[in-house]
C-alpha cells in the first residue's frame, strides 16, 4: 500500500525459510520504502512503526537501479542494497559481510 507524504510503501512479509542444513524457520517482516526528495529511504519496522529501523538510503545510479549509499551496520555486519526496477514491481538485493557472514540474498517484489 502506498500512503502518506512523503509517499511511503509497506511491505508485510511472512513465511518460512528453509536453511542450507535443511532447517526450515519461520520469519515475519515489514520494510518501509519512504520517498525523500531524490532517494527512497529504507527502514524495516520488525518492532513497529514507532520503532523503525533506518537501514540506508538508496539513490538512482542509473535508470531502473538504485544503490545504497552506505551500508547498514548490525552489529559486527554490513548491510547494503541494491533495487531493480522490472516491468511488474522491483527486485532488491541484499549483500550481507560480516566476520561469520558472506551472503546475497535475493528478494522479488510483484
């Protein structure tokens, strides 16, 4: 749903995760994507709206794609991101690097 002003898009998510070791776990999610001026801002809002988590800003770096400026530091890990826009909704790609963290994970948006 987008909403507000500046115009902001939630994202609920719910599922289950299968792990490498075949371990399937349960997770929820809610992303917050916030349109500030020339960047969209994203936060993840897993304890609430009042307590949202700013991650990175993202900027275009060329038509169609976004980048974070900066990474989103999580203890002792790195977040950052990139968005993709498609002709049905966007993908975002997670790269995660941390001492015990090496990961890129996918997400598709439709």
């Amino acid at each position: 749903m987008v909403s507000g002003e500046p115009p902001i898009l939630r994202f609920h998510e719910k599922g289950h995760f299968t792990h490498a070791n075949g371990r399937r776990m349960a997770f929820s999610n809610v992303y917050r994507f916030e349109v500030v001026e020339d960047r969209v801002e994203l936060y993840h809002e897993r304890r609430g709206q009042e307590d949202a988590v700013f991650l990175f800003p993202l900027v275009v770096v060329e038509e169609n794609r976004l980048m974070s400026l900066a990474p989103h530091l999580c203890v002792r890990d790195l977040y950052s991101g990139e968005l993709i826009m498609t002709d049905h909704g966007f993908d975002l790609t997670w790269t995660v690097e941390g001492p015990r963290k090496q990961e890129r994970i996918h997400y598709c948006y439709r």
